[in-house]
C-alpha cells in the first residue's frame, strides 16, 4: 500500500467554499500514478480508466485528505490499483 497525503487550500474551493470534484479527481489519478511508479519503477504507466468515483460528504478548506492505493490486479502489460 502506498498512502499520499493533500491538504485543501483555498483555491481548490468552487463559489460553495467546498472542494472540486475536479481537483479530487486529479488527486486520485496523482496517486495512482506515484503508486504505480513506486511499485514498478523501471515501467512507464498512463491512466487508462477511472471505474468509479463516489463523494460520500463535502471536503472543506483545510482538510488533510489520505489517499491509500492498493494493487489489485497485475497483468504483463497494466495494473490496477484502488485508491
């Protein structure tokens, strides 16, 4: 397991004071990507796919977001992790 760790600042905010769906998104595909890169570093890796993305409650200013990403399934040409 790899775990990275972001902190909400005020321009990740949209006009609700709350967290984009965007920039988590972006996050989620940053840590995937050092997962993958820390587990395989002689590879190189794109994303291909995100399966699915579920907000559960709001991330607000000042929030310290952990993002943990696990190997789940490893073939001859990809991987895939759940973060």
């Amino acid at each position: 397991m790899n775990t990275t760790y972001r902190l909400v600042l005020p321009n990740y905010l949209n006009h609700y004071g709350l967290l984009y769906g965007g920039q988590l998104l972006q996050w989620i595909d940053e840590a995937g990507y050092i997962a993958v890169s820390l587990s395989f570093p002689t590879k190189e890796f794109v994303t291909v796919g995100l399966n699915e993305v579920v907000f559960h409650k709001r991330i607000q200013l000042g929030s310290i977001l952990q993002f943990d990403a696990n190997l789940i399934k490893q073939g001859t040409t990809s991987a895939t992790f759940e973060i």
